[in-house]
C-alpha cells in the first residue's frame, strides 16, 4: 500500500495569557479550555498504522500539553506579566506573543522535533 493517509487526535488543555498588543479585551489576562488537533500524515505500515494513537498521545502530552495545561503564558517582553505573575505561579515564557497562530506554529516545531510527520495543527480557544 503506497497511498499516504492523515489520522487526528484531539486534546485539551487549560491556559492563561494576554495579548499585550490588542486594543480590545484580550489586552486583559484571561484563560482558555483549548482543544488541540494534531494530524498527521503517512503512509501506513505493514499493520496499517500511519501512527499508533497510544504514541501520538504519549508524545502530544509530553510535548505540549504536559507543558502548557494550567500554566500561565508569557511573552518573555511583557514586563507587566513577566513581573506580576513569573514568581508567583506556573509560567511559560515563549519569544512571541501568544496568539493561537503563534502557539501553533510552536506546538508544530515541537512535534516536528520527535519526528512526527504533521500535517496540520487546529487548535480552539
């Protein structure tokens, strides 16, 4: 069998964060039940399995959710976040701000990292 497949997983995760740049109410520190789905492509081995779902859990988890579920998420130059809240409670400092945009594309370089072959990342707030 030469044909390529894409299988997908969901997950949820629980976040704090602000958006330093927005003028509306994301400006403000808020929290999110983020659902993530994560796809991946390939073609299937000799058992039909592009990935067993028991690794890609195992590896999502390790990788993202582990990390980010009920933390807060910081832009490493928000100072009024960095100062109030990297002391004081579960933080992630991330080089960007934390759009879904930006979380995506990191979520996608972590798991790219573990050589998964990721074809697409939704991810909900």
């Amino acid at each position: 069998m030469n044909k390529s497949f894409e299988i997908s997983k969901i997950f949820h995760f629980d976040m704090t964060h602000r958006l330093s740049f927005h003028e509306g109410k994301c400006r403000n520190l808020h929290g999110h039940t983020y659902k993530l789905e994560v796809f991946v492509r390939g073609i299937p081995d000799k058992n039909g399995f592009v990935i067993d779902f028991g690794d890609l859990k195992r590896i999502v988890s390790e990788e993202v959710i582990e990390f980010l579920d009920h933390a807060v998420a910081v832009y490493e130059k928000d100072d009024l976040l960095v100062d109030a809240v990297c002391d004081r409670f579960r933080t992630v400092l991330f080089p960007f701000e934390t759009s879904a945009e930006n979380l995506c594309a990191w979520i996608a370089e972590r798991l790219q990292s573990r050589s998964l072959n990721i074809s697409k990342i939704i991810l909900w707030e």
